[in-house]
C-alpha cells in the first residue's frame, strides 16, 4: 500500500433504530476484506446461537456486555479501517435516549456524516434531527445513504422521494455538501460494489466516494492558531537557552520570520524556529504537532495563544454559544463552570439562556431556560478573563469549548462559539 | 510544492503528539505503562518526539510478572539507559510473596490477573495520576468505546457505562484525590498502521517480532515458547519451530506463529495478509468473549 498521500477521512454514522447503520458498517468492513477470520468466526457462532440465518452482519459492531445482552447499543464506538486509498475512523453513534449526546460527541471530529433513510419510510423526524445535529455540529460532508432498496424494488421514485423530502427541510441548515445514494446494506448493493439492480444511479457507491471525496480544503487554512500546550525547556547541553513553546497548530500557515502576537498578553515577536524531533521546518499548518521559537524572550505559558500579526481572533469575556447539556445533572443557574477552551481553562457562567431548540420540531422556544440531559440551548457566556476564538463556522478548534462541573469534574457540555 | 494535508500516519503521530503534551500539562506525575512490546515501544517513540529537545518528562513504569522473555528486558535496561529516563518496576513476585495476590495453579495458570494488584499498587504507592498505556480501539470489542482520557476511579475501576463524553480535541483529564487516568495516545491507530510506523521510523523492536527459532509446544492454537516456567502435560511435545510474536507479554502465554518473516519489510507485507487479530494468539483473551472487558472494568491495562 503506498501511504505517502493517503489521508485519514472520519466519520459518523446516524440513523434511527432499524434503519440499518449496524449492517452497513457491517457491510463495509466485510467487503472491503477489513473483518479477521477469528473475528468473522466468533460472529458466526453467535448469528448461529441466535437464530439468524446466515452471518448477522450488524454484530460485528456490538459493543459491552450490557450492550450485547440487552441488545442495544449505547455509547460511541469507534471502528477503523483501511483501503488501498484512505485510512477510516467510524465514530459509531448509536440512537435511543441518549441520542444527541452521542452524535455530537461522534460528529465532533468527522468530516463527514452518513445519515441513513429507510426507503420505505423516507424522511422522518428523526432524519431531521441527524441532519440539524450534523449541520450544528459543521460536519463539512453529508451523504444520505437511501437504505432497504431491495425492499422497494430498487425503484428510482422511492430514491427520488427522499431526495426532495430532505431537500425541503435542509435548506435551512448550513451545509455545505451533501450527496445521497441509494443503497442496500443487506445486500450490499451500492456500498462497495456497484448496485445491479440499480442501473439509473449514475453516481458512485459508498466507498468510492468516501475514498475519492475531497477533504483537504474541509480545514481552515487562512487563520494561522497555535495554542501553546506547554513550554520546552530542555536545560541541557546543547540547548541550555532553548524555549520552545509545543502545542498543535489549530489552523492556518506558520512560516519563519512570521510576525507574531502572542494572545492576551498582545506581545510581538517573529518566529525564529520551527522545530520538531525530525528537523527544523520552514512552515507548519494544521494539524501538526511542533514547537515554535520565537526571536525575543516573552513570558509565554499554556493557555496563551500565538497568531499571525494580521489577523487576530475575537477577544471577550462575553459570547453567546450554541450548548448542548451533556449530562444527567441539570444546569445550575448562574452556576459557575470550569471551561476549556484550546489549552485554556478557567470559569464561566451561564448568564442567560436565550432559546432553546426543540429538537423535534426544530423551533426555538423561549419560555424554557431549563438545561437538561440533550438539550440544545443558545446561551450567553461570561467568562472571567478574555477568551481567544473564533466562530465555530470558521474555527472548529478554537471555537469548540467544554464546560465541566467542578463538584463532579465530568464533562457536562460541549459548546460551539456563534 | 506543498501540500497542505498530512497523510494519515502524520496525522496519526500529530495527534499523539497532542496528546502526550496533554498528559505532562495536565497531571502531577504520569507515567509511560512499558511492557517491551512494540505498543509501548511507539508510545516510547512518540514521548521522544513530544517533548524533543527536552528528554521524556516522565518515568516509564514496567509491570514486571516475574516471566519474562529475557529479550525483553535486556530490550527495556538499553532503552532506558539511551533515553536517559527512570525507570519504575511493579512486581507481579513481590504481590504474591507479600501476599497481596495468591498465584494461579493448574496447567492455564497465568499472571495475568494478577498484574492487575500490581499495577494498583504501583501506581498508589508512586502517586501516579495518570499512566500512559499503548492500548488501541482496534485490538478488542471492549477497546472500541474507550476514550483518549480514561477515568479511574479510587478503586482503579473502568466504568465503561459512565465515561466522560470527549469531543474535540478537548481532554478533561480532571480526577478526585485516589483516583487516575490511564490515557491511550494511539488510541486510533490499528496494528497496521503501528507497524508501518515503525517501519517508517526505523524505530527498534526486540529481536522476538522477527522469525526466528525456537523451541515451543503447541497450546490453545499457538506457538507457546518453551522455557524454565513450563509444564509439559503428557500429550505435549517440544518442538523446535521458525516462529515470532505478534505481541509480547507473560512468555508462558504469549504464543507465536508459524513465520518466515526474519525483516521489518517482510513482517508488515506479512501482517496486511494476516487473517487473524494479534490478540487471537494470547491464550488470555480466549477464556471468554467478555475476558477483556472483565478485567478492563478491574483496572487491566
Ligand atoms: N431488506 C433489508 N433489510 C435490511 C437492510 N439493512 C438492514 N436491514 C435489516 O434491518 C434490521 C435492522 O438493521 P440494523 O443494522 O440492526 O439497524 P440499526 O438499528 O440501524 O443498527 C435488521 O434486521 C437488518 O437485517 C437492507 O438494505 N435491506
């Protein structure tokens, strides 16, 4: 396999209970050869003892015990596999209650979502959801896997009524590509191989298209971020006055010589080096791992930003974000929380909650400021020093922010900045 | 011209990267769980390349169950000493002659199990906060659902049912006095992808991943090595076989297979044919389907 260009594509999977998800991603890592025998022979003896005819293909994604005894699935799941063309990441969101938690944890860091439609039922509510939450969420690639064809004779209409259903809602959302394919997981029609029974679909099958579609302008290349994680200093022979500040380039280009501001303090300087184990670079774009040196001592530490000189993001200890409650415990009002934000972290409270988004109906409502478990809320923020960010539409790492309750210390929100 | 993309392997590393960066700006006293198997050993390697010019921050700590190939730990001393790092050793002996764990008997005896008090113990008696282990979602069903930051809690216990939901790249390694972290850098990667790594990276793996020969008896479906630990059953016989090690652990159960492959380049074209998973040949993951959850959920690695 030539692994010089091949990229790393992730993606979720949503769909309601039925739809499918479980036997295409079953389907996928069967035809593609990516299931081992040992495995492939554990998942025959169980379809046996179950009673299924043939190899259950949806158990090759079960997940705990819990899971497998009562049948269901509950958390992400994450499940890997390669062609000849990518490496993937399936974020595996399963449905039932605690939905949209899972999907926005799985839709957090894809580049695309694949939402299933049974063709029977085409577009139903929660269609709507899955595509909201991917919007939401900024996933920059949608397809819309059109499922059970065989169940509808393979006809064009089915295939054709989806397609305008969903385009009738979605035009609302901001998406920015979607595709839909008609599809068979059971039979395979249309996931690896080509359908038969389809001859009017002109377009590509599944895995072709998540091989070939183009994902290296889905980052933001223009606003050069680099959080600093932590400060290098080796203090040993060689390097005795080395500082290099380490951290991941959240996006855009660093080039040596760049005239840089180091964020809040407002600091300048210019990059004097860009360093990494296997040698000094001339430029670094997201997502590397590297340390930047700069030409003059600045006191600089985790949680401080350096940005390029001309272009530098949004500065406030105020902004209004779209928040999705995570957990079991309800806000608090005016509770404070520990954020994380990049390599930042202080407190913030929840001033005011502006609406929130019924997730059935997709209408705001403002006469509930509760915030519980799956709710989706537009929500003003204070935090108590300046953050450095972005919008979320432009920046989805340095306009991601977590809030965590400091008498538990769980994640109880993930929020995207507006 | 360049490009503005990495490949998947860069993107992979990078983001162990960030990780391992995450680890030593967030908790008091981590540390590198190291077995001298090839997991590890990238975990190693990417520590290196985190903190470079600096050395690696932090100790590695080597769960030692007292059988061991003694490739492995003439591997773990020279390692240890190019690196420059400390060295923490639990031993699985000293549990059992202190009596923390009592040894199992009978012909399936391991210890396995065992190492888990081991590891509890050394990470309490230490303070570690956080151990930085080589897992990856793809080895076991039961890894698939595991995060980057994975909370212990004061028992050492995984809850695979209440995790902290991990979005982003934003790692909440946040924890209550008693409890800890184990965290998995690699957590994305599979065994091919560590393989062409290490191919990549030149990056040196004990002699036992390269075939070689040796003398073994045929057990559970596997090439296990013969050595001062076994006992032979009456039907069994030594053999002497061209074998390697998919992975390395406890030598009286980790088994080997049947191989030809004696060159880095001959071990990855190997492992992409490969139609069984590493683990199919540790009899330790055979006793049941849920083996791996079970003691993931008491505080395995
Ligand atoms: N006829 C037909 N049945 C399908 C198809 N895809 C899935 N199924 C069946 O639909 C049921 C639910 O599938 P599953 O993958 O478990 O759905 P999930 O809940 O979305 O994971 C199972 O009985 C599958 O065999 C398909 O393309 N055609």
């Amino acid at each position: 396999m030539k692994i010089d260009n091949n990229q790393l594509l992730r993606f979720t999977t949503a769909g309601s209970v039925d739809d499918g998800k479980s036997t295409l991603i079953g389907r996928l890592l069967y035809d593609s050869k990516s299931i081992f025998e040992d495995q492939l022979i554990s998942i025959e003896n169980t379809s046996k003892r179950r009673g299924h005819e043939g190899i259950d293909l949806a158990l090759f994604t079960d997940g705990l015990r819990d899971e497998r005894e009562q049948g269901i699935t509950i958390d992400v799941a994450y499940r890997y596999f390669t062609t000849p063309k990518r490496k993937f990441i399936i974020a595996d969101t399963p449905g039932h209650v605690q939905y949209t938690r899972n999907m926005v944890t799985g839709a957090s860091t894809a580049n695309v979502a694949i939402i299933l439609v049974d063709a029977r039922h085409g577009v139903i509510e929660q269609t709507k959801r899955h595509a909201f939450i991917a919007s939401l969420l900024q996933i920059p690639h949608i397809i819309v896997c059109v499922n059970k064809m065989d169940l509808v004779d393979f006809t064009e209409d089915a295939y054709n009524n989806v397609i305008s259903q969903f385009e009738e809602f979605s035009s609302k959302f901001l998406i920015k590509d979607i595709r839909f394919i008609p599809i068979s997981a059971l039979l395979g029609d249309n996931v690896v191989n080509r359908s038969e029974n389809m001859d009017w679909y002109q377009g590509a099958p599944l895995l072709h298209t998540l091989e070939t579609m183009h994902i290296s302008s889905d980052l933001n290349k223009v606003d050069a971020r680099f959080p600093v994680q932590t400060v290098l200093r080796p203090q040993r022979e060689g390097f005795l006055d080395y500082r290099g500040y380490a951290g991941r380039v959240a996006s855009g280009i660093f080039r040596l010589g760049d005239e840089i501001t180091v964020m809040p303090s407002g600091f300048t300087s210019k990059i004097k080096s860009i360093d990494t184990f296997d040698g000094e670079l001339e430029e670094a774009h997201a997502p590397m791992s590297i340390a930047i040196t700069l030409e003059d001592d600045i006191d600089i530490g985790r949680g401080d930003m350096i940005v390029r000189s001309n272009n530098k993001p949004e500065t406030s200890q105020d902004m209004e974000v779209m928040l999705c409650w995570l957990h079991n415990n309800p806000a608090r009002p005016r509770a404070k929380y520990t954020i994380m934000h990049t390599s930042n972290e202080q407190k913030a409270m929840i001033k005011e909650v502006l609406y929130k988004i019924d997730i059935n109906t997709l209408k705001s409502k403002t006469d509930d400021d509760s915030l519980n478990m799956n709710d989706i809320c537009k929500v003003t923020l204070r935090t108590t020093k300046p953050l450095m960010y972005d919008c979320y539409r432009e920046n989805r790492t340095t306009g991601s922010i977590i809030l965590i309750d400091d008498s538990t210390n769980e994640t109880v929100a993930a929020g995207m900045i507006l | 011209m360049s490009k503005y993309y990495l490949n998947y392997l860069d993107e992979l590393e990078a983001e162990a990267i960030y990780v391992l960066r995450e680890v030593w700006a967030q908790f008091q006293k981590p540390v590198i769980l190291f077995s001298g198997g090839k997991d590890s050993i990238v975990v190693t390697h990417l520590a290196q390349k985190a903190f470079y010019p600096s050395k690696i921050p932090f100790p590695l700590m080597h769960v030692d169950t007292g059988h061991n190939f003694p490739e492995t730990i003439k591997f773990r001393d020279d390692l240890i000493n190019s690196l420059g790092v400390e060295l923490l050793v639990g031993s699985v002996q000293d549990s059992i002659d202190q009596g923390r764990v009592a040894e199992e008997r009978g012909k399936h005896a391991t210890r396995n199990a065992l190492q888990i008090t081991t590891l509890l113990d050394a990470i309490e008696n230490n303070k570690i906060d956080c151990a930085i282990g080589g897992g990856r979602r793809d080895e076991e069903k039961a890894r698939a659902k595991e995060r980057f930051f994975s909370h212990r809690d004061e028992f050492g216990q995984w809850d695979p049912k209440n995790q902290r939901p991990e979005l982003w790249n934003i790692f909440n390694g946040k924890y209550f006095e008693g409890e800890h972290f184990r965290v998995f850098p690699i957590s994305n990667w599979t065994e091919m992808d560590v393989w062409n790594y290490i191919k990549r990276e030149k990056i040196e793996i004990p002699s036992l991943y390269y075939a070689h020969i040796r003398e073994v008896v045929w057990r559970s479906n596997s090439w296990i090595p013969y050595s001062e630990f076994t006992v032979l059953e009456e039907n069994e016989a030594v053999l002497s076989k061209k074998i390697r090690f998919r992975t390395l652990g406890d030598i009286t159960i980790t088994g080997g297979i049947e191989s030809e492959a004696d060159t880095l380049e001959k071990i990855v074209d190997e492992v992409s044919a490969m139609r069984n998973t590493e683990r199919g040949n540790r009899s330790d993951d055979k006793r049941s389907e849920s083996a791996m959850e079970d003691r993931k959920r008491q505080g395995y690695f």
